[in-house]
C-alpha cells in the first residue's frame, strides 16, 4: 500500500467518524483496501453499527445518500476526488450476492419463456451488478431504461444481428 493511500484511507475513516459522531450514531469504520474484478484498488468503508437501519434506508437511499456526502467531504478535504465504497454492516457485499441470485434465476426464466423481464427499479450501482453478471451470457442481453429514481433493467432474449 502507498503512503498516499495510506493517508487517503485515515482521512476518510476519519472523516467518516465525525460525520457519524454528529449525527449521533454509535459506530465502529474501519477502512480498508480491495481488489475488484478489474484488479483496480478501491478503498472499502465499513461501518458496523447497531443503528443500521438508519444509515441504511429504504432500499439503500439513506447509504447512497452517506456515501455522495462523504465523497464531497472528502473531495474538499483531499483537495481531490478519491474513489471508494460504503458499506453498513456488509449489507452492500451482501445485496450483492441477492442480485448475482437474481440475475442468473430471471436469465434462467427468461431463456425458458422467451419473454422480456423488467426488475424493479434500483440505484445505478445495483443495476451495473445485474448488467455485469449478465455480459456475455448466451441467450439473454440486458439494457436499464426509465429515469432516475425509477430507472430498470430489462432482461430479454438475445437478438441474433
């Protein structure tokens, strides 16, 4: 790990502690580094808390909101923008693997029925899961369609062109 980063990673654990001090919510963070599928290092923020619920939300969208406002901190505080996840109680590692589910029972459905199959309307980062797991399979394609906050993926049968 580089010193820069070692630096980007206390600033924003600790920047991520205040946050979470002033609003009142009994956490522990702790920052750490991964590898992703494209071996790129992303800085991982993990927040344990018995007050999940809270930063979580409905769907996500209190967790979403965290993460955008803690990027701006941490942007003003860096003087540049830096990379990285927030996760609640794992509660994003663990959607994940649901939508991994997901994705490969609707392909299975929609391989059988022949018909197109729209999901529920996600935030970007859950619809880039479905897409992901779905590239290159055989029979289906994807395509998210709609308007923030109620944009969907599609799964349909694979077009022969």
């Amino acid at each position: 790990m580089h010193d820069t980063n070692a630096e980007a990673i206390e600033n924003l654990q600790n920047v991520c502690t205040e946050v979470l001090k002033r609003m009142c919510v009994e956490s522990t963070v702790n920052a750490s580094i991964d590898i992703n599928d494209q071996m790129e290092e992303l800085i991982i923020i993990n927040i344990e808390s018995s007050d999940a619920h809270l930063l979580i939300g409905q769907g996500g969208r209190h967790l979403s909101a965290l993460q955008h406002m803690l990027r701006m901190l941490a942007r003003k505080e860096n003087g540049e923008s830096i990379q990285f996840l927030v996760d609640v109680n794992n509660y994003k590692k663990d959607r994940q693997k649901l939508l991994e589910q997901l994705a490969r029972s609707s392909a299975e459905k929609v391989g059988r029925s022949g018909e197109r199959m729209v999901l529920r309307p996600m935030p970007s980062y859950e619809r880039r899961i479905i897409h992901q797991m779905l590239t290159g399979h055989p029979t289906v394609e994807t395509e998210s369609f709609g308007v923030e906050p109620e944009r969907s993926v599609v799964i349909k049968p694979k077009t022969n062109s």
